[in-house]
C-alpha cells in the first residue's frame, strides 16, 4: 500500500513518519558506513554515537540529571514487574502497589513472590474507571517503594499529577505515556517503560534509576536481574535492542524538533479533546469508560448501545482506514490510542466517521 492508514493500535504502535523515512534511508547504510543500522556491532564507535544520542535525548527531554542512570533493557515492562521488587524491596521486604489496572495487578503477582505488598489503593471494584484520589491512598511510611502506572492502555485511565507518597521512593511503570509531558523525573526513584507506545519499537525497555539505590541490589541477584549489573556495563552486558535503541535515539531528535515535551503535551491535549468531544456530543450514543477527570490522553475508550453495533463500527471503520480500535478483549468496546506520533488531522477524522456512523445507526 503506498498509503498509509491510521493506526490505532494500543502497541506495538504509531511512530512519526519523519523517523520512519530516516530509518529507511539508513536500513540499507548508514551514511559512511557501508552497513545497515541492523547489522552494526554493539561494540562499534557508530554505536557508541547512537547510544549517547539516545541517552542524551532522553536526558534533555526529561532534564535528568547524572545522578541517575538510563538503562536500555530487555524483557518488556513485564520483566520489571520482577526486577523491580527484587532489586528494591530488600531489606524492608514490603512495598505499596496502587492498583488501577491489568497491568499494575501483574506487577503486584510478581512482588508477592519477593515480600509483602500492601494494596494502596485499588479501583477494580469500579471497573478501573478512575485513579484514586490522594486521600483514598492508604500507603504504609515503611515501606521499600510506592508503585504506580501512570497510564491504563486497557481501561483509559490516567495519572495526570504523581501520587504524594512522602519520603517513600516512587516508582512508575510509565510504559504508555512516557514522553506524552514534561515530569519532574526528581519526584521518582525508579521510571520503566516498554518502547513500543512513545519511544520506539518493540524489544526495549528504558529503565531511569536515581543512582542512590543501586546500593539495594543485593549481589546475591541472577546478574542479569541486577540493575549493578546493567549500570556497570552501561547497558552492554548482554546485546542491547541495536535497533530499538537507534530508533529511540530519532524520536528523541524528532520531540525536540517540534518543540519538546511542551508541543507535545499541547498537541496530545487537542487531539483528546477532539474525541472526547465527539464522545460527550453524543447524547449517550458514544459512552466512556473511564471518568472525566481520570480520562487518558493517550487511549480513548468507550462503548456503542450495543455490541453488535460496535462490531459494525469496527469493521466500518477498519474499511475506511482506522485500524486497531477494537476494544481489549477484557472489556471490549473501543479504543481509540493516540499516542504521541498519532497525527493530530487522524482525531479529526475518526471524530468526523464517528458523527456520520451515529448519524446513519441512530
């Protein structure tokens, strides 16, 4: 297909078409190097470059500062869900998990095979349709971490401010919405994210680690499940993502380009809003899961009258050029993810198929 359609998917998902065409012209060979960016060793000084390129991106975009280190990993969010707990919760053995979510449940499973976990909070009475309010927190000042995610791909939900947890470290699974604002990396002890929504493609993990606690990775660890490790070797232990990593590299080039994490924030803003209207227009057509003040900027969700009629709307819409908006098969409905590369003229025009579906099923 010469064109290209909308995708909606939850991820592997949307990147910006600048960094695309780039990464096309360099897959042949890179520019005076005569191989392609996916045979280059990770040992080469042209990798070197695109490390530093990444990690400076990174850097600058979320003014981290060098008492943190940035790691590229391996295994997925998935995979912090277990080195997270065994590398943080010695010698407390306890940690706070603020529920909200499929994904924050999974990361709950994998700390109760290290210590105790204190359920802070938890929404899945309500269908995960809201974050819970600061005074509804119910966190233990002992404990090793607080854990969090930022971002609810599944349900629609959002963080929009970090819980206040004290002088407890913080610790964010921002897998869906890293890059989507500016943060205050200073308020974290820990930020993991799976590349594949904002940062690149699939096979990478970003982990940002307040250099402080590494002191807690004990050496009893599997030394690839020691954050000592990865730090030590600068990511290069093992073969990193080459790829993945270079492509992080281009979207951090390309953030800045447009402005930085500022722009982006404004424009993910006026593409939800460009749906979220259509939604709430609706007379009751169109319902979203998730509350006003918990909606995601990132993933849209929402339901027809019926779940015949949203198959119709499914099947229309993917005829039309709109992939991916099929709900997740544990809720269902629809899910519209408009993650940062999703261009701004693709919300105009689902809202525009959405009013003309409702105009012609009403």
């Amino acid at each position: 297909m010469e064109k290209r359609i909308y995708n909606f998917s939850a991820g592997p998902a949307v990147l910006p078409e600048e960094v695309l065409l780039e990464a096309q012209k360099d897959l042949f060979a890179l520019p005076g190097v005569g191989m392609s960016v996916l045979e280059i060793s990770h040992r080469s000084k042209i990798f070197d470059k695109i490390f530093a390129d990444a990690v400076e991106g990174l850097r600058s975009l979320l003014s981290i500062g060098e008492n943190y280190s940035i790691l590229f990993l391996q295994g997925g969010a998935s995979l912090q869900f277990s080195m997270v707990p065994l590398n943080l919760m010695p010698p407390q053995n306890k940690a706070d998990y603020i529920v909200t979510g499929s994904w924050s449940k999974k990361a709950v499973k994998e700390a109760k095979r290290v210590g105790t976990v204190n359920i802070a909070a938890s929404t899945e009475e309500e269908k995960f349709k809201r974050i819970p309010k600061q005074e509804e927190l119910k966190l233990d000042p002992g404990a090793a971490y607080v854990h969090f995610t930022s971002n609810n791909t599944i349900f629609g939900t959002q963080w929009h401010a970090e819980p206040n947890v004290g002088n407890v470290p913080l610790v964010c699974d921002a897998s869906s919405d890293i890059l989507h604002k500016k943060i205050n990396v200073n308020k974290y002890a820990l930020i993991y994210a799976g590349a594949q929504k904002n940062m690149g493609p699939s096979g990478v993990t970003v982990v940002i680690i307040r250099k402080g606690l590494l002191e807690r990775s004990q050496d009893s660890l599997h030394t690839m499940l020691n954050y000592k490790t990865h730090v030590e070797n600068g990511s290069l232990y093992n073969t990193p993502s080459v790829f993945g990593i270079y492509i992080i590299a281009l979207v951090t080039k390309w953030l800045k380009n447009i402005g930085g994490l500022d722009a982006m924030y404004k424009l993910n803003k006026e593409k939800a809003a460009v749906i979220y209207d259509c939604i709430d227009s609706s007379g009751g057509f169109y319902k979203g899961h998730a509350e006003k003040d918990s909606r995601s900027l990132m993933n849209i969700t929402f339901n027809l009258p019926a779940e015949e009629l949203e198959k119709k709307f499914v099947s229309e819409a993917t005829a039309a050029g709109f992939d991916g908006l099929k709900g997740h098969r544990s809720v269902g409905g629809i899910r519209a993810s408009i993650y940062n590369a999703f261009p701004k003229k693709g919300a105009d025009d689902l809202a525009n198929f959405m009013r003309d579906f409702q105009k012609r099923n009403s």
